[in-house]
C-alpha cells in the first residue's frame, strides 16, 4: 500500500475514532464516526494483507533439477557430456563441502573426459560418494 495513502487511513481511522469518543451517547455523530473508523481501519488490514501477499518471496531457483538433466543428458553425449558431468559435480561440491574448489584446469578436464567409460563411472561414483560423506 502507498505509505501516502497508508498515512490517510492512519489519521482518517484516528479522527473518526476521536470523534466517535468526543460524541459520547450522541449516536448521530458516534455510530457513524465509529463506523468510518472501522472502515478505516479495515483498509489498513486488507492493504497489509495484500501487500505481506505480494512480497512473497519468490520460488527458490532450482539449479539441481537443471543439473540432473544435464547430468542424464552427459552419460550419452560423448566428451561434452563427460565435462558437463565433471563441471555438475565440481558446482554441487561448491555449493556444499568445498566452496572454495579451484577451477579444473584443461589437462585434469581431458585426462578424466579421455578415461574408458568404466574408469569415468568409476570416478563419478567416487566422486558422488565422497561428496554424500562430506554433506
């Protein structure tokens, strides 16, 4: 709700209340200076109602499910898919044990793309256990 508005409603509800107040057992002033602040006072309440709505915070991103379909995807494409892999598994290690992994240099990237399809298995394995020990 517009703070301007907001601060309308605040004093609107406060000046009917006074004079609600002000006209004692008067109901011709008191019951619709009572009435005016209850009004008042319920637009204040559905405006911080759909304001707290509004200001939800947004569904987290999930880069995990994006990972796992790359990582599916990496097993049937060939060295790509084998660097994506390597590069999935060294993200999930930085958002979790070791955020401070350095970068794989091209020689360690080529010399774990370039093993035999049991060893890169073997290594992804090894790697996806080590990182559910340390989680």
């Amino acid at each position: 709700m517009n703070p301007t508005v907001a601060g309308l409603l605040i004093g609107a509800a406060l000046a009917a209340t006074g004079i609600a107040v002000w006209a004692g057992k008067n109901l011709a002033f008191a019951a619709p200076a009572a009435a005016a602040a209850v009004i008042a006072a319920g637009w204040l309440f559905l405006g911080a109602w759909f304001d707290a709505r509004a200001e939800e915070p947004p569904a987290p991103e999930r880069p995990i499910e994006r990972d796992v379909y790359l990582f599916r995807f990496g097993f049937r494409s060939g060295r790509l898919g084998r660097e994506e892999i390597v590069a999935t598994l060294d993200r999930i290690e930085r958002m979790g044990p070791t955020p401070e992994l350095p970068g794989r240099t091209n020689r360690e990237m080529t010399e774990i793309t370039s093993l035999s399809r049991s060893d890169f298995r073997e290594y992804v394995r090894r790697r996806l256990d080590d990182l559910e020990v340390r989680a």
